[in-house]
C-alpha cells in the first residue's frame, strides 16, 4: 500500500532527524513537524507495523533498513523536482521548495525515473544536497558548518542546511552560490560573525548565517 501524504511528511521528517545510530525520538519529530506527541505516538506506532521503525515505549525510535529505503525516496522525489525546476523551467533555487513539497506526493515511480533521465542522472539538488537513487541509496559527504571553520582558511560552498527561502534571497543577495570559494578572513569573539572573502570581495555572515552554510575543504 502506498504511503499517504501524512505518512511521506513523516518519513521525510525521519530523513532529516535520524541519527548515525538511526535513532530519533518522538520529541524531536514532534518539534520538527509542529505535530502534537500523542499524534506523533500514533502515527509511529503504525509505522512499527510496516516495519518502518522499531517502537518501544520511552525509548527512542529505531528506522529500520525498509523505513529508510522509504524515507529517502520521498526525498528523492523532492529533490528531483527542485532540479528540474531549476535546470528545465528556470526558477531560482529560492523559489522550487513549496512546489516540490506538493509534487513529492505524486505516486508514479516512472515519472521521476523520467525526471531524473532528463536531468542526465544528476547527484545533487540545487541547494547541493545529494540525491538519493531509485534504491534509496545516497552519497555520503565530508561537509562541515561554515562557523566550525578558522581564521585564514579557504573552503568551497558545497550545501545548505534545510534552507528557507528567506536564507537563500539572503545568500543570493550576497552573490553566495554554491561551489563559490570562500576565504575566511575573520571571526569576530564577540557575536562569532565571519568576515569572509569572495572573488575578491568582502562580506560578513552572521553566525546563524554560517551554521546553515556546509562547505567542503
């Protein structure tokens, strides 16, 4: 049986929260979906039964193998969606996030395999987050937050953390794309703002900022 939209935000919410050990606890889903935990109870007790997570009362929740296999497709579908509309209609990276979220849903596996084929089989969403393939599977990345970065190094921009558009008009209006190379210039003590370098222009980024910001060294 194919997972309902409540179940798929759910799944994708898995996704985002698990652990390296596949844990996750009802608490963190309830904050991150803004779903109340008696819900959230119900609903992973029905995924206990599809063998998507392993429930025990007052212990964090274990995704099985099959949970995450289904939690990356829907991820899938949703990252697919951001590329093509990036790479085939045009949008901004800013503006393909709510229309992604309502074409996620679509239950027709050959449409995204056509998707993807079009794109030529891309690895990363616009955002430079790695796609998953048609089996759930995803390459990992050695990316590190902007802020853990020191005085006098120089990175690459690889990713963004759960962007809003808000953060990606902020990025953008500071001419911060993705693979641009960025020179760290200064940390300030008092608030740990980054005075960074661009294609020789300076710019400073909170340190809200530079938590979002994932690059590679």
């Amino acid at each position: 049986m194919k997972a309902t939209l409540t179940e798929e935000n759910y799944l994708k919410a898995l996704f985002h929260l698990v652990d390296h050990e596949n844990k996750v606890t009802i608490n963190e889903l309830s904050k991150f979906l803004n779903v109340k935990m008696p819900s959230v109870n119900n609903m992973m007790k029905k995924f206990a039964e599809k063998d998507w997570v392993v429930y025990e009362t007052y212990k964090p929740l274990r995704v099985t193998n099959t949970g995450k296999r289904e939690a990356a497709l829907v991820v899938r579908k949703h990252r697919l969606t951001e590329m093509f509309l990036v790479k085939k209609m045009n949008f901004g990276w800013e503006n393909v996030h709510e229309i992604a979220e309502q074409l996620e849903h679509v239950h027709s596996p050959i449409f995204f395999d056509k998707m993807d084929e079009i794109l030529n089989y891309p690895k990363f969403d616009p955002h430079g987050e790695p796609i998953p393939d048609k089996d759930g599977n995803i390459i990992a990345q050695d990316l590190h937050k902007l802020s853990s970065c020191q005085e006098g190094e120089t990175v690459i921009f690889a990713s963004v953390t759960l962007s809003d558009d808000a953060f990606l008009n902020y990025l953008n209006e500071r001419k911060l794309l993705l693979n641009t190379k960025i020179k760290i210039n200064k940390i300030e003590e008092f608030d740990k703002s980054v005075t960074i370098e661009i294609e020789g222009k300076k710019e400073i980024l909170s340190k809200k900022a530079t938590e979002k910001i994932l690059v590679k060294r």
